[in-house]
C-alpha cells in the first residue's frame, strides 16, 4: 500500500509504522508528498511519544529475517497491553524489533520471549543500543553504487559546490570522478558558508546534479541544511543525505532525516561535528537517525577545530579504529576538510585507509581554479583521484589481508 494512501489515528500509529516498516523498500520508493496531512505524518513518526526517552532500551530478536503479519500483530498485542509499542527497523536482509516504552516489565517479556518464532529479547546497557557493535543490527551492510561498505574499498567523489552558472563544469567532472574509479558522486547544492555574503547554493544546483547523476548512473550525495532542502533532495531522488559538520549535532535536523529516509533506499553521511567531543557524541548523533527506522547511516570524520597549524582542521581519521570497537556502521573518511589543501589530501586519504576506513569521500574537480566553494584550494584533479584510488585500494590488500 502507498504510504500516501495510509491514514491513522495517534493510537494506531505504531501498529500503521510496524506496517509500512515491513514493506519492501523497493515498494516504499514510491514518492511521498511531503506535505502530507499530519496523520500520515504520524505513520512515519510512531515514537512521537516517546521523543523524550533518546535511546530504545530493549531489542526483540527473532528467529527468522522478517516477522509475518500475524506475528508482528502477536508481537504488538503483547506490548499493547504492558503500554508498550514496537518500532521495525528494516535492514538490508532482516528486520529488528524495538520495543518503545518501559521495556522493564518481566512479564512482558517472558511472555515474547515465550513465542516460538522469537529467539530473545536482548537488553543492551548502552547508550546507542541500534549503533551499538553488540546490537542485533552489526550483521547490517550499507550498500551503495554497487559496493557493499566494508567489502571493499568504497569512493565518493566530485566538486564541493555545484555551480549552476556552469553546470558542465559538474557534469564533466561527475564522468571524471567515473573514469577515475569513484562509485558515488558528492556535489554541494545548500552550502554552509561561515561567511553569510559568500555564495549560500541554489536549488537549480540539485537539477544538475541529478542530470550528473543520470549521465553517469554514479548515485548521489548533498548537504541538507533544513527541512525544505530535505523534502527537495528526497524528491529529486537524492541517494544520499549529507550532514555537514555543522549540523552533526543538530537533534532536530537528524531526527527530521530519520523520519524522511524511513523505509526509503536512501543513506545517510554523518560527519563528524568539527567540534565534537566524544567517540560515543559522534555514534550517539547517528543513533538519532537510525532509531527512526532506516540504518542506513556512513560516519564521516573529516577533521576537527582547532586546527592542527597548517591544516584546515584537525585530522582525525585516528578516530576510525575506535569506531569501529563500539559501532558497526560503516565509516568513510572525508580527507578533503580535514588536511583542507590539495596537496596533502593523498597522504591523508592513505592514512585513513590504514586507519581502517571503509572508504573515502574527496573533493575532486576536473578545472579546480575554476570551481567554486573549496575547490580551488582542496579539489584534487581526476588524475590524482586516479592514483588516490590505486594506492589505496593496494594498501587495503595489504592492511586487511584482502
Ligand atoms: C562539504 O562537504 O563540502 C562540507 C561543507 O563539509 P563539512 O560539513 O565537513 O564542512
Ligand atoms: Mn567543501
């Protein structure tokens, strides 16, 4: 059933969202209207209630992939009647159950634990209980153009703004960045600019962009800064949702993703927050997303402030092990923003790939002079992209015994 078609009560909310979380995420594709009535709204958003409490606290783990209807309704009616809901999160091959609400009644959870196709309820003791490396969703892979994060290298790559003054300039680089060996192709379309006379993007950008991405058929990722940039990346068909380092701790913006990307094959790339403190802030910010419903979240560190003299920020691909002890999510390292200046950016990128990173997202422009945005001082050319792409994939051998 179309999301569109749907329309629910408050109280029905979780039983509509267990509904449509065990949809095909080809069939979810269909296109919602954004500006859809507040109750279907509702659908995407069954733990409106529950905001306040950050974190699931419990997980219900089945015996089988995806729970069948009457299963879930099983499953549902026993939590109904402790006051509790059930949120699906559908991964790539199976589906996790959280349980919304006060998971602490024994009763209840002898009683699910009692059903022949539920394995346990697992109670993690940890504050991102879905990020979590113990959490039922580490079995999870992250796919995009094609790679399966973590099998092998993956690389994005293109200019850090779309000018759309000269949109050949993007679309020539989005077929160079193809012919050097990227998989996905970044472009800046809303810009995040310290400077508030500097140039602030244009929606006419996400045309070119997505005319690049057709061209080329390399999937796509931007920067939304708002809801309204959200809602027109969403409905051009934007593959991956950026979240610049500005708005990685910008709750209500991750939750307005979360709710959007829900049961859509669209991906999340996390930066990590320039001023960031912890390993867990970092994990804790993609938490935000994936407890609405689609893990499909990369962690990108790109360098922190203050800087390290002579770079644009702090490198900080030495966060990437330590990421990968507590998170199973993927982790894409953006060396552009960290080292901020072309020529450093091919050590950096062979740092983070010896760091453990499952990839990297560079800035890259086939005329970087004539860019605009960071691309005349930290694009690289397609030929050095080249090479960045050869080196590393040969490190990767060597680092990972692949
Ligand atoms: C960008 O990717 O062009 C960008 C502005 O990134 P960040 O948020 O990391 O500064
Ligand atoms: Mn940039």
């Amino acid at each position: 059933m179309p999301a569109r078609a749907v329309r629910v009560n408050r109280a029905d909310a979780g039983e509509a969202v267990a509904r449509l979380g065990k949809t095909s995420i080809r069939r979810l594709r269909i296109r919602r209207d954004f500006s859809a009535a507040p109750e279907e709204k509702l659908c995407r958003t069954p733990v409106r209630g529950y905001r306040r409490a950050q974190f699931f606290s419990a997980m219900i783990i089945p015996n089988v992939n995806v729970l069948s209807d009457g299963q879930l309704k099983e499953v549902t009616d026993i939590l109904t009647a402790y006051g509790c809901k059930v949120m699906v999160i559908t991964g790539a091959e199976r589906c996790v159950y959280a349980i919304v609400g006060d998971e602490r009644n024994d009763d209840m959870v002898t009683k699910i634990e009692g059903l022949p196709y539920i394995n346990r309820v697992d109670r993690i003791q940890s504050p991102h209980k879905l990020m979590d490396i113990r959490s039922s969703l580490a079995t999870h892979r992250v796919k995009m153009g094609g790679i399966v994060l973590g099998s092998e290298p993956f690389f994005c790559a293109g200019p850090c703004t779309i000018d759309p003054k000269n949109p050949n300039l993007t679309i020539e680089t989005a077929h160079a960045v193809k012919e050097a060996g990227a998989h996905a192709l970044r472009g800046g379309v809303w810009k995040p600019r310290t400077n508030p006379y500097s140039y602030q993007g244009d929606a006419k950008a996400l045309l070119v962009l997505m005319e690049a991405s057709r061209q080329t058929g390399l999937p796509v990722d931007t920067e939304v800064m708002d809801e309204e940039h959200l809602r027109l990346a969403i409905e051009a068909g934007v593959h991956c949702i950026q979240v610049g380092a500005r708005n990685a701790l910008n709750y209500s913006l991750l939750r307005q993703i979360g709710e959007a990307i829900a049961g859509r094959d669209v991906c999340v790339l996390l930066k990590r927050g320039m001023h960031l403190g912890t390993v867990q802030e970092f994990i804790s910010a993609a938490e935000y997303i994936v407890q609405l419903g689609n893990p499909n979240v990369i962690l990108c560190p790109r360098g922190t402030q203050p800087t390290l003299d002579g770079y644009r920020n702090h490198p900080d691909e030495s966060i990437v092990p330590l990421l990968k002890e507590r998170t199973w999510a993927p982790v894409v390292v953006d060396p552009s923003h960290s080292v901020g200046k072309a020529a450093y950016v091919p050590a950096a990128s062979l740092a983070a790939i010896a760091y453990g990173a499952d990839g990297l997202c560079i800035e890259c422009n086939v005329h970087p002079g004539k860019g605009i945005g960071d691309d005349p001082k930290q694009a690289v050319t397609p030929e050095v992209l080249r090479r960045i792409i050869s080196q590393t994939r040969e490190l990767w051998r060597i680092a990972r015994g692949a």
